[in-house]
C-alpha cells in the first residue's frame, strides 16, 4: 500500500517487522509478563476508528524504509484527510491492505471470528 505523505511516496508493508513494531506499541501485562498485542489492538482501533492506531499502523508499515515519514508529516497527513472528510475510506484502505498480507490475513480472520463468538 502506497501513501503520499509529506509531499513523498512511501510504501507501507504489513511484514514480521510490521508486526514487531505494532507489538512494541500495543502491550498487555497479564501476571507479570509482558507480551505484545499489536495486530490486534490495531484491529479493534481500526473498527473503533480511532486515529492514532493510523498514525500506528503507518510508523509501523513504513519502519522497513531507510528515510521514514516524519512524526509531523504523519500528523499532517492525517489532519488533511480530516478535513477532508476521507478519513473514513484511509481506515477502510488500511484495513484492506492488512487483512491481504501474508502474514495477518488468517490472524485477522480469526480475531474477527473470536470477536463475533463473543458479541453473540
């Protein structure tokens, strides 16, 4: 997935870094011990709508590249599409994008089933 961002094109990509990252910035502490939650958080942020797990996913999917967007561009990036009303469609592009890469699709598959199983 490919984001203009600061003026410059930066492609996010949803792999083991990705996913090491998100679980850098989403942990749970359970007894003691600390583990990362990251695909998952992110994927109830994402139905929430909240917009820093955008900011998340984007720090996270563009941790692979040697220049990254900055903090302030990411920001500015999504104050635009504020404004703009197509916030909205970023977070259904985005969660487009992940639930097609390797290496989340059956993750997300499955989070989504155990969340229907205990909603009913």
């Amino acid at each position: 997935m490919d984001l203009l961002i600061g003026g410059k094109e930066y492609t996010l990509e949803f792999g083991l870094k990705f996913i090491n990252e998100l679980d850098k910035a989403y942990t749970q502490r359970l007894n003691g011990v600390e583990f990362g939650m990251g695909v998952e958080s992110a994927i109830t942020y994402l139905a929430m709508e909240n917009p820093t797990v955008l900011y998340q996913i984007i720090k996270a999917g563009t941790s692979h590249l040697k220049s990254e967007p900055s903090n302030d561009d990411i920001e500015k990036f999504l104050v635009e599409h504020a404004e703009k009303g197509t916030l909205e469609k970023l977070f259904k592009d985005i969660q487009e994008a992940m639930e097609k890469a390797p290496f989340l699709k059956q993750k997300i598959q499955n989070f989504k089933k155990q969340a229907a199983v205990a909603s009913e």
